[in-house]
C-alpha cells in the first residue's frame, strides 16, 4: 500500500475534501472543520493543525492537533484529535504513521508535549504514549482516558 502524509498546510487545496472527511467520520459540523482549518492555513500559531493520509486522491487517515478535544481539563493541551483510519486501510500501520508525524511535526513547532483523549486501551501505547488520567468529556456521562506523549531529545 503506498501513502503519503500530507501536512493541510502544505497542500491547502485538500481543506474542503478534508473537512468533509472529518465531519463524515466523527460527526462534528462542517462549518467547525473549516473554521479550524481555515485558521491553520493562516499560518500565525503552531496550533491548530491537520494532517492525512492520501492513497492516490483518496484520503485513508487523518488527525488533527487542537487546543482541546472537548474536556473539562483545559491545562491538558494541546491535544491530538480526530484520530481515524478507514475501515479498509486499518493494520497496515496508517494511525502509527500519523501519529508519529504529528508528534515530529510539533517538535520542529516548538511543542514537545501533546495530549489524547480516547476510549481505546493498549492501541497508543506503541506508539510511545502514555495513560495520565480520567477527564470528564463535555456533556458525557462517562469519562474518558488521557494519554500523553513526550517528545524525547
């Protein structure tokens, strides 16, 4: 399987197709996409910024960097989001590759430190993250596991 990771701000003509496939995936609206996109093509902070996967034309993985991932602990940032991997393209090491693009990348920005909200166990652990704690989701009931991941010199 041959893929790129392609970083929204190097190839700002991806933003429409790329909002859609996020608001497709996790139900976020359209117009929140945008908008944060729209800031990252501005270029004027590390943050926020958005990075996928393209087979061809087609994107098969994607993830964001945000300042919050819809939690009550406001200091936990910036945060990783919006992590997934079309059904078809998952095993094949899609999500490792994002992840350890996105990390790299906000090294080089001046953020060593990110943080991830997440229902899963035992999957971002190869990847160097670590669990830090429980947050309470916005308007959730149940809450949520917080890893984090440290950039190493």
């Amino acid at each position: 399987m041959n893929y790129e990771i392609v970083r929204l701000i190097d190839r700002p003509g991806l933003k429409e197709q790329a909002a859609r496939w996020f608001h497709e995936k996790w139900d976020i609206p359209l117009a929140a996409y945008l908008e944060s996109m729209e800031e990252c093509l501005m270029k004027k902070n590390p943050v926020p910024q958005w990075y996928v996967a393209m087979e061809g034309d087609r994107i098969i993985g994607g993830l964001g960097v945000i300042e919050n991932d819809f939690h009550d602990r406001k200091d936990l940032a910036p945060n990783v989001c919006a992590v997934y991997t079309e059904e078809d393209r998952r095993g094949r090491g899609v999500a490792g590759a994002l992840l350890q693009e996105v990390c790299a990348d906000m090294k080089d920005r001046g953020i060593d430190t990110l943080y991830l909200v997440t229902d899963h166990t035992s999957f971002y652990e190869r990847y160097d993250w670590e669990f830090l704690c429980m947050v309470q989701g916005d308007g959730e009931p149940d809450l949520t596991r917080m890893y984090v991941h440290y950039s190493r010199p």
